[in-house]
C-alpha cells in the first residue's frame, strides 16, 4: 500500500531572498550562521524578508493536510523525516521546498564537471552518506519511493544546476513543479513532515515554525515536544555506522 507523505521545508517562503545570502559565511551552526552575515558583510536581518503569498500557501496545505493525519513529525532540519520514513516502502512524497534534497552538489570543488553529482551518488549507495540536503536520493537508493514531487520556487538554483542529473537517477518517480502549475488531488496524507531549516530562514521568520506547531497542537490536542527533534539528527546517527560495524568485525571475538 502506497504510503503518502506531504514534506514542507519553510525555507520555501524565503524564494524573493534567499538566493541572495545563502552561500554566503554558512555554517552549520545556525546562530553562528546569522550573527557572522550580519557582522561581516554589509546584509541585514531586514533585507530578508519573506514572501507572504508562499507562507499561506504552505499554511493552507498544512492545515488542510491536518485535517486527515494527526501522524506530524517536526524537525529542524529535513533528514529528520527519516526517522519515521525509513522503516516505510512504497512512498509518495510531496516535498515543498527551495531546494530539491535530491542531491547537494557536496563534491563541487573536489571533481570536475557533472562528476561531482555522480561521487555524491556513489557515496549514498556504498556508504549511506545522507544529510538533510540528499533525504530524497537516499530514499531512492533504499528502493522506498514510487514518487517523488518537489513544489519549488521558480528561482531555485537548484532547478538549473543538477535537477537533469535527479531526473537520470530517479527517472519517472521524479516530478517537479511550481505551484502555480501544481493540484493536489486530495490531502490525505499517512506522514505530515514539517522543517524550520535554520540555516536557511534568518531568525526573525523562526516563529513561522513555532506557528505550525500550535496550529499541530490545537487541531490534534496533542503537545509537540521540542526535545523529541531538537537533540538529535539522522546524518549524525547513520554517519558512522560503517565505521562502528568494521570495528566490531575486527574483535578477537567477533562481539
């Protein structure tokens, strides 16, 4: 039975801005992140704003998702969806995102031409090398999609730099859209996934996140809890697992 998943990353309500500043002094720590833009470079936290038509968009998608799934995961980065989509198969999934989370182009400066696309291929099929930025190329390594839409802004750089090379990999499974040109045939859902992607949304849009969360807590009555997401990360935990099994094969004893 297919499982249906509706994914929304906020940093989609960035599209008008975010081109502008996200490869600028990025880091992965999210506070470190914003207070090294803003101390040395000429940006402001005001010049990012973020585009209220796509922050109803995705609130009425949410709210009418919830509607039928009460199953709502939320984290801050969005190879948390994992946790609950790695023990599923049959997966159709609706991603509204920025950013595809195909693939991340993570080996640029290390390979030339297109290559890089391909050693990070090589390294999510012989070392699971999955983080928030590939999610989606790894459920297809795992053989657990029947499809997969990506709802995006038509800014995108992603849509110009490797969504070709998605489209090689995961062939007919693979659709993206704007959502202009996109129709929800239903919103029945078995999984609602929610992201904030701080590195990505300046700190004066986090309570957009904060707003989904009450919106989760007043339809359901069911408390969210921060901690459940805050403490841990999916690449984190999977990142050294090869490392860990190949250690414990060496032992004298095999245990």
């Amino acid at each position: 039975m297919t499982y249906k998943v509706l994914s929304i990353d906020l940093d989609y309500i960035m599209g008008p801005t975010i081109e502008t500043y996200s490869n600028i002094l990025f880091d992965e720590d999210p506070m470190t992140r914003w207070k090294h833009l803003y101390e040395y470079t000429q940006f402001r936290e005001s010049q990012f704003y973020a585009d209220t038509s796509s922050v109803i968009y995705c609130y009425d998608v949410f709210l009418k998702a919830l509607k039928n799934c009460s199953n709502v995961g939320f984290g801050y980065e969005h190879d948390e969806i994992l946790y609950e989509l790695q023990s599923h198969k049959d997966i159709d999934l609706i991603n509204i995102d920025h950013h595809d989370d195909i693939f991340c182009n993570d080996f640029d400066d290390d390979f030339p031409g297109g290559q890089n696309l391909d050693a990070e291929y090589q390294a999510l099929r012989m070392f699971d090398r999955v983080h928030e930025g590939n999610w989606g190329a790894w459920l297809h390594v795992k053989n657990k999609l029947t499809k997969f839409s990506w709802i995006t802004n038509p800014n995108s750089r992603n849509l110009h730099l490797k969504n070709d090379f998605n489209y090689e990999i995961l062939g007919d499974k693979y659709e993206t859209y704007t959502r202009d040109k996109y129709t929800f045939e239903d919103y029945n859902f078995d999984y609602i996934f929610v992201c904030l992607s701080p590195q990505y949304m300046p700190q004066a849009h986090w309570h957009y996140f904060t707003m989904f969360m009450m919106a989760y807590e007043t339809y359901t009555g069911k408390k969210v809890d921060v901690n459940t997401f805050a403490k841990r990360k999916f690449m984190q935990e999977n990142k050294f697992s090869q490392v860990t099994d190949a250690i414990l094969h060496k032992r004298s004893n095999g245990g």
